[in-house]
C-alpha cells in the first residue's frame, strides 16, 4: 500500500484529495495544526501528524515510507503580504527543508494558484508558458512558495499545479457568492468591466493532481524564477465566464435571475480597504486588486496532451450539483432560489 501525506488536509480541496486517495487505497497521512479540526478525517482513517508548516518543518517520522507529499497548505484570505509569506513561502521553505533531510525523498505535488501567474489581457486566453506577473500579494506570496519548492528540484521529482477558481460540494467561498443571490437575487461585482475567469470543479481538480503526481513532468532543476516549462500545470477548464455572468450562472442552478448590481471601481476599492482593515473575512483590497484586472483566462493544452485529462461534465451541471449539495447539507433552504423565481 503507498503512502501519501497531504498538507492542508482540512480545507476544501484537502479533504476531497484525502479522500479520493483513500477510495483509491493509498494510505494517508495529514498534517493538523493544534486548531484544526481533523476529527472526520481521522475517523475516515487518515493518520494525523501534528505540524504548523508556518512554526516548524515535518518530522522525520512524519516522512517515513511516504511516497507521495501534496503540499495544499496556504493562506488565501489576508491582505498582508508579510502573513501571507509567512506561510505560502516561509511554510514552503520548512517543507523544503524537511524534504531534504529525507533519506528516501518523495515525490512533491505543490498545489499553487493561477494568482502567481497573474492576469492577461482583455479576450485574451493565457497560457501556462508565460511568465509570472503576479499583481496582488496573494499572488506574489504564491510565487516566492512555488521558487521555496523548486529549489529542491535536484533532490526531489516537483510538480507544480496552479488552479483556478475552485469550486463545488464544500466550497465556503463559493457559497459567499451564492447566498445573497439566493436571498435577493443581487449579485454584486466590483467594477463595470468584470474579467473573464478561469474555473475548474473540485473533483476535476483532484483527478488532475493525482495524475500529475504520478504521470505528470517535473520541474527542471535549472528551472529560472519565472517558472515556466516543464512541471508547471494550470488547472482550470477551457470555459471563461466573467465574474458577472458566472453569478447568472449561479441563480440559473438555483433556479432563480439574478441581476447583476456593478459597484463603481473607487467605492469597491474603499469597501475593500475598509472590510480588510475590520479583518472582514475574505473582503479585503487585495482581491479587490485581482477582481479589478482585465482577464484571468487560463487554458492548458498539457492537461490534455501529457495528462490524458478531459473535462467531461459541463459548468452548468457542476453548479447544479454544487447548489444541491449547499441545500441538502442546509446551507441553502430547499426552496431558496426557487420561491424567488416563481414568485
């Protein structure tokens, strides 16, 4: 049985990786901070190993017989970039520096973000080949943790993948969106242009980071800090909503209109400013910043060609199944959505 120790367990990607890897007979380990909340996943028999990448390194009995390390772990929702290098660059380096130590090194699968790639242009679709041009500091931190990984390059086989917007069963941040559409039918964007998006379902996600763990190229040990080539996949479906239409979208699966209500540029920068002064969860300027650009649109010929990955189901039927879930789990009321667009 192979063994796989994933980072970032707990959040909305990890437990459906743990999952599958389980379904699939690995065994699994997972890193578990002393305040996370790890008791489904050890009741579903995933091992738990204490550790803070943003305080320490992994030990050396949490590496033992590990095969496979799927490095999830990062901060998404501050606007200081100091706590964001803190854990997306500063926890990488640890992690790093623990693989070293390894008697057996294992293979690394390093879940990035499109942010550390940054925006294109307007009706422009981008592709993984370019190099970075991260604009937010989410985006930059993202960047300094891929650079942190590839310094092992010569000591480990690295693969990085860099997702879009992830969504589906479980997504916390999605249903940010999907509530207030779901109760008034209003789906607030920032600015009157919004950009095209780049998206990509969980489960899409967690097939296309299995199989570039196990089939997919490694980083190059001579690889520059733009990482570009080899090694480096970008996640995400070759259908651009922009943020606008992605929100009629949402009301369609939930079986409502929603009307789109823009917030001019300035005051949308000044309510982000504020809610991120007031630690108003995921408000704050930097995604602001990144809602701002002209285009997120990212699409990997690789997915295809070196992974024999295709995405089957459409985004219509994925919000669907994403909306039936937030009702059967009660996060949406069975007829919200639905009272509204018969009324």
């Amino acid at each position: 049985m192979s063994t796989a120790i994933v980072t970032g367990a707990t959040g909305f990607i990890g437990t459906r990786l743990c999952e599958r890897l389980l379904a699939e007979g690995w065994r699994v380990r997972a890193t578990v901070r002393q305040s996370s909340r790890a008791e489904e996943l050890r009741d579903r028999g995933v091992e738990l190993v204490p550790c803070d990448l943003s305080q320490e390194g992994l030990s050396t009995a949490g590496l033992q017989d590990v095969e496979v390390v799927f490095h999830l772990a990062g901060l998404t929702t501050s606007a200081d970039l100091a706590r964001l290098r803190k854990v997306n660059r500063d926890g990488t380096r640890r992690l790093a520096e623990s693989l070293r130590r390894a008697s057996n090194p294992p293979r690394v699968l390093h879940v990035s973000s499109i942010a550390a790639s940054g925006p294109g242009l307007r009706q422009q679709v981008r592709r993984g080949d370019e190099p970075p041009v991260p604009i937010s500091n989410y985006g930059r931190s993202k960047l300094e943790g891929e650079r942190a990984i590839a310094e092992l390059a010569e000591h480990c086989p690295i693969t990085i993948v860099r997702p879009g917007v992830v969504f589906g069963p479980g997504d916390k941040e999605g249903f940010r969106i999907a509530a207030p559409i779901a109760k008034t039918g209003i789906h607030f964007v920032p600015g009157w242009r919004t950009p095209a998006l780049s998206v990509v379902y969980v489960e899409d996600l967690v097939t296309i980071m299995l199989r570039a763990a196990a089939d997919g190229a490694r980083l190059e040990a001579s690889l520059p800090d733009a990482l570009v080539g080899p090694g480096v996949y970008t996640a995400a479906c070759d259908a651009h909503p922009t943020y606008a239409q992605w929100g009629r979208m949402i009301g369609t699966a939930m079986g409502r209109r929603a009307r789109v209500m823009p917030i001019p540029p300035r005051p949308a920068k000044v309510a982000g400013w504020v809610a991120g002064k007031l630690g108003s969860g995921s408000l704050h300027l930097d995604k602001i910043r990144e809602a701002q650009v002209p285009s997120w649109a990212y699409f990997d010929p690789q997915l295809a060609s070196q992974l024999s990955f295709h995405f089957e189901a459409t985004l219509e039927e994925q919000l669907e199944q994403t909306i039936r879930w937030y009702r059967e789990q009660g996060w949406l009321k069975p007829n919200h959505g639905r009272a509204a667009a018969s009324a």
